[in-house]
C-alpha cells in the first residue's frame, strides 16, 4: 500500500506489526489522557478481525489505525498521528484507507467514539463520511467526558 499525503515527503500504508509497537506506544502515550497499553496492541495484533495499519514517512512511522469487525459491522477503535506531523493530511490518509480496507472485508456499516470536545477528529471523521448518530454519557475518563458516536454506511458510499 502507498499514497501520498498533501504536504512532505510520500507517506507509505502499511500493516502495523509487532516491531512498531515500542514507536505506537511513544505516540500512544502522547495523544491520549488515558492510553491503551502495549498489552492491548500485542492482543490486537493476533486478532483476524483487527485491521492495524501505519503511515511511514521516510521510514518513521507517523501514525497509525486501528479497527475490528463483527460480521459486517466494524469500529474504528483508534487513530493518532505523531504531534509534529499532524495537519499534513496523514490523518485522513490513515482513515481513508481503513475504511477502503474494512469495505474490502464486506462492512456495511462502521462506528467510532470521539471525545466531545475533539473538534479535530469530529471534522476529520466527517470530512471522511462519519455522521454523528448518538453519544454515550460519561464514556470517557481523564476528565470525563461525553463520546460521541459517529458512523459510517459503506454500503451507500460504494
Ligand atoms: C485527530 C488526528 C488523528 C488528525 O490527524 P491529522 O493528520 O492532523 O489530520 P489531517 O491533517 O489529515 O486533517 C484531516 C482533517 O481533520 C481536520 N483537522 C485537522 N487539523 C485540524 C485543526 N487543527 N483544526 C480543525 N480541524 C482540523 C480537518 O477537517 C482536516 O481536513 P482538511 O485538511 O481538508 O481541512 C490527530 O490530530 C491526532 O492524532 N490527534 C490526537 C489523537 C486523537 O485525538 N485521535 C482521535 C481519537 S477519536
């Protein structure tokens, strides 16, 4: 996989593997107030279900994707791109893809969380199709805060 960003140098799609996840856990840690841990990534990388993917630039990953599917409903469970890079269109690169990758695995409909005062990610996602169908109260910790849920038909956008 390969495609380009709108800005930098070409930035390389990629499955995310086992080696990454020391470089995940660096960007992990920075992009979340409460971040997965490198044992859920180790038990995500085992599952067929999960789709992880990485955006390379010069050989460094970036940033990275995460999804799972059941039957032909997936969740995206988890974007971050690195602080430095984020406003180069990595980030829509990386959901882009997932989604092409999820339609590939015959998903009909995709959901996401996102904190309700991440703007950033609220307009990414609806740049890239996501609509805003619901919220869970309280979902999130550090500081508590609403979700909102956002989802996706791929079956209308194919
Ligand atoms: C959310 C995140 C993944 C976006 O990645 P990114 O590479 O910076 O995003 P992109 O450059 O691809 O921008 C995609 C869209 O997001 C929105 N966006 C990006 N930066 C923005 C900003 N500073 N202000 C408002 N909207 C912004 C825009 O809609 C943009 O589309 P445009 O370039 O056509 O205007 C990144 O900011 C990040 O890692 N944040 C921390 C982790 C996080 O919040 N993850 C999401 C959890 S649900």
């Amino acid at each position: 996989m390969s495609a380009s960003a709108h800005v930098g140098s070409p930035v390389r799609i990629r499955l995310l593997t086992h080696a990454d996840l020391p470089r995940v856990m660096q960007i992990e840690n920075d992009s979340f107030s409460v971040p997965w841990s490198a044992t859920t990534f180790q038990g995500l990388l085992r599952r067929s279900d999960a789709d992880m993917i990485a955006a390379e630039r010069e050989d460094r990953l970036v940033g990275y994707a995460i999804a799972w599917t059941v039957i032909d409903q997936a969740e995206i469970g988890n974007v971050a791109i690195d602080r430095a890079a984020r406003g180069g269109g990595m980030g829509r690169l990386l959901v882009e893809s997932m989604v092409e990758r999820l339609r590939l695995r015959g998903v009909r409909e995709c959901f996401l969380e996102v904190r309700e005062s991440n703007t950033v990610a609220q307009e990414l996602y609806r740049s890239c199709g996501f609509e805003a169908v619901g919220r869970r109260r309280g979902y999130y910790n550090e500081p508590v805060e609403d979700a909102l849920v956002m989802r996706l038909r791929l079956a209308e956008t194919a």
